[in-house]
C-alpha cells in the first residue's frame, strides 16, 4: 500500500454578493478538525486533509488527499471579519467589502 499522501486542489465557486463575496469550496471527506484556513495579509490559504479510507467501500479504498488552495484577496475586503461555515464536505467563506467602501446614500442639502 502507498503510504504517500496525493495532494489536489479543490473545486471551488465564487459568488459575488451585494455586500461582498461567497467561496463554496469542495473538501469531501475533510472533517472541520481537518480544515485550516489561515490569512497573511491579503493571501487566504485554504487546507484540508482526508484520513485514509481503507476498505470502507466496497472492496474500494479512498486514499489520504491533501487539498490546499490559494487566493489573493483584494484589498477592497474586510480581512478581519471573514466568516467560516463547514457542512456536508463543503466549506462556505463570506467576506464583506471594507465598509468605508460599501454603498451609501449621499444626502443633498438645500442652500
């Protein structure tokens, strides 16, 4: 049996949003105490691994996988309020637009 570790990168869709950005990203397999995600300055780096599944279906092995994928963030994004969800093997980022930069209504005065 390989005992070397495959690593991919996951399937992922963008969505863009009113008030910012959704990342749907693929990790089948990956338990939430497998996932890190971590952020250095604008880069969001994206990392999961699947155990070994050996012999759990049907006479099939699914072999240890290491995702990772990485994104450079615009600088028009709230890097410190990125929120995370995990269900059913896909992991959801949410990040809003800086809110100085969210749109606002001017108001007009009269003279």
């Amino acid at each position: 049996m390989n005992n070397k570790i495959t690593s991919e990168r996951p399937r992922f869709k963008t969505r863009i949003l009113d008030k910012g950005l959704e990342f749907s990203i693929a990790l089948p397999g990956v338990a939430k105490e497998g996932l890190e995600v971590t952020l250095e300055k604008f880069l969001l780096t994206i990392g999961g691994e699947r155990k070994s599944l050996a012999g759990e279906f049907q006479d099939r092995d699914l072999e240890a996988l290491r995702y990772e994928l990485k994104v450079e963030l615009h600088e028009d994004f709230d890097v410190n309020n990125i929120k995370a969800t995990h269900q059913d093997g896909i992991l959801t980022l949410r990040l809003e637009k800086r809110q100085e930069l969210a749109p606002r209504k001017i108001d007009i005065l009269a003279n």
